[in-house]
C-alpha cells in the first residue's frame, strides 16, 4: 500500500496509537515486527514512551494492522479502546478540566497532543452538540480507518471524562457505507447517517456543562502549562529525548 503525505505536514506525534494498537492486535497472535514493518520503527521504540514518530511512520503501521487482521472495523474498535488516560498529560488535564466543555475545548486547542489527522471543532444547535472532523489531507486510502478511529476514540474519552457509557444521538460519516456499515449502529449504539457533507458526533448539549467528577483546577492549570511546553517540542520537531 503506497501512502502519501503533504510535505508541510510533518509534525511529530507521540506513540501512544500506535502502542494500542500493537498491544491489542499482539493479543490477537500477530507479530509485533509484522506491524512495525517499513516503518523504521522497532518493538524496543515502543518502550519510549517520549520517543516522536512522524505521521508517515504512524500511517503505516496502521495500513499494516488492516493488512494483517483483514478487519475492515478495526478502526472502531481500536478507537474505543482509546482511553482518555492514553493520551498521557493531555488526557490527564481533561479528567482535571472543570466540565465537559472544558476538557473538549482544552483537546481542541492541542491537537498535536490529540494525536488527531482531523480539524476538529465543537457546534451547538439547541440541545444537540456536535464534534465535528473536517479537513482530513493523508493517505486517502485511510481515509475510513481514520475517521472511525477519531469519532470512536471521542466517544470514549467522552465516556472517561464524565464517569458513565453515555450513548451519541447520532453519528452522520462523510462518505458512502462501507461493506461493514451495520457494525456502525452496534458499536456506536446510535442511527448512523453514511453520505453526509460532513463527519460529525452528535450528543445531548446538557452534557457539555457537566462537572467532572474529578475535576481539580490546581492540577488542572499544572496539565495545561505541560501541555503547552510539549506541544511546543512537538511542533517544532525536537525530540523529547533529547
């Protein structure tokens, strides 16, 4: 599988999806090397937690996974394996922040942190919020293995955050149904809409001005100031090792 890139995006990322997803798919008897193959990354890498990775090297360790499972849904299901501890200080300031909106707005605001190949936005329209992902630019033949990945991961760091398995209202994906539509509306637990202009998870807006039961602003104000000095390394391309 060829994947290409846009020259001007290539800020680094940490390891954290792609170590879920070795760790998941090794349960299942497949070789580490299998999924690390050509991407110049090696099972010892995945014991540094702080070592950065490019968006090429990430992308194809994914085109790997869906080679090796034959899984079309294995987008759907690595994402709500993707807990909000994951994503290390960020995800920890989110279960800080004060409400759901809060944490929403703090990982909107780091998406290199997120980890995200989307532009992500939170809308409002009366008593419905919506997290929307537009703007996807990769490996296009990705491009439904990476939006079941973002929308499933939402939900569950959502469901982290608030303490509860609260279900969407509805999902609404912006291409045609794939071949393994009905795992949608089993995994999401909600009506999914396939050809829709836009990739988006609806959800009640009561739940965006929720307290979280372990919001802490001390710990909170701390995350964010370590958010934004690693966001700063990441951008720029320095190595957290070094």
């Amino acid at each position: 599988m060829s994947l290409s890139l846009l020259p001007e995006d290539r800020a680094r990322t940490t390891l954290h999806t792609i170590a879920l997803a070795v760790s998941q798919l090794s349960v299942n008897g497949i070789a580490q090397q299998r999924l690390l193959h050509d991407s110049g990354l090696t099972c010892a890498d995945l014991e540094t937690p702080d070592k950065l990775i490019s968006p090429a090297q990430e992308l194809r360790v994914f085109a790997n996974a869906i080679q090796c499972t034959r899984d079309p849904a294995l987008g759907l299901t690595m994402g709500l394996r993707m807990h909000v501890s994951a994503y290390g200080i960020l995800g920890y300031s989110m279960l800080a922040s004060r409400t759901l909106r809060d944490a929403l707005n703090l990982a909107m605001a780091q998406p290199t942190l997120l980890g995200t190949y989307f532009k992500l936005h939170l809308e409002e329209d009366g008593d419905e919020a919506r997290l929307v992902a537009r703007g996807y630019r990769y490996a296009p033949e990705l491009t439904v293995f990476n939006t079941e990945l973002c929308l499933s991961s939402l939900l569950t760091v959502i469901r982290d955050l608030l303490g509860e398995a609260v279900r969407p209202r509805r999902v609404q994906l912006s291409y045609r149904p794939p071949l393994h539509a009905h795992s949608y509306t089993r995994l999401f637990g909600c009506p999914v809409e396939f050809g829709e202009s836009r990739s988006t998870l609806c959800f009640s807006a009561a739940l965006l001005d929720r307290e979280l039961p372990l919001a802490d602003p001390v710990s909170c104000h701390n995350g964010v100031q370590q958010c934004l000095k690693l966001a700063a390394q990441l951008d720029s391309g320095q190595d957290v090792l070094e």
